[in-house]
C-alpha cells in the first residue's frame, strides 16, 4: 500500500500520517474498529521502504485520558 502511495506522489510531495504512539506495535479496542499502537521508529521504516525520505516526527504524550499520538511527515525522493 505504501509502494503505491508512494508511486502515485509528485516528486517533492509530502505523506503525513497520524497514528497512535506505543512502546510496541500492538492492537487494542477502539470505538470502531480495532486500532493499533506503534513505536515512531517501527512506523518509519516500511516509510523508507517505500521511498520516502525527510522525515519530521511530532509526538504528543498521553493526557486527561487520551492516548499517546504521533505523526511523520515523509517527503518523496
């Protein structure tokens, strides 16, 4: 999936994706469907696997009850 994400961006175009940040990739409950944890390292690689490089992470803890969140930003070679 990411191969082809990353085939259909322009040179220069830019992939940002949010996920929920954990220690480990693991899957928990969530109000839909279930969701899955992953650890901001393990999330870049199939990134750079994919032909994405230029990474920008930004994280925010767990608070007031909410999960821990992460995004990267990818840039296309």
């Amino acid at each position: 999936m990411l191969a082809e994400i990353r085939r259909a961006t322009v040179p220069t175009g830019v992939l940002v994706a949010g996920f929920f940040d954990g220690d480990v990739a693991a899957a928990f409950e969530h109000t839909v469907v279930p969701a899955w944890f992953w650890p901001v390292d393990e999330f870049s690689e199939p990134l750079r696997s994919a032909g994405f490089i230029g990474f920008e992470r930004c994280q925010r803890p767990a608070r007031d009850g909410r999960r821990a969140h992460a995004a990267i930003a990818a840039l296309v070679e």
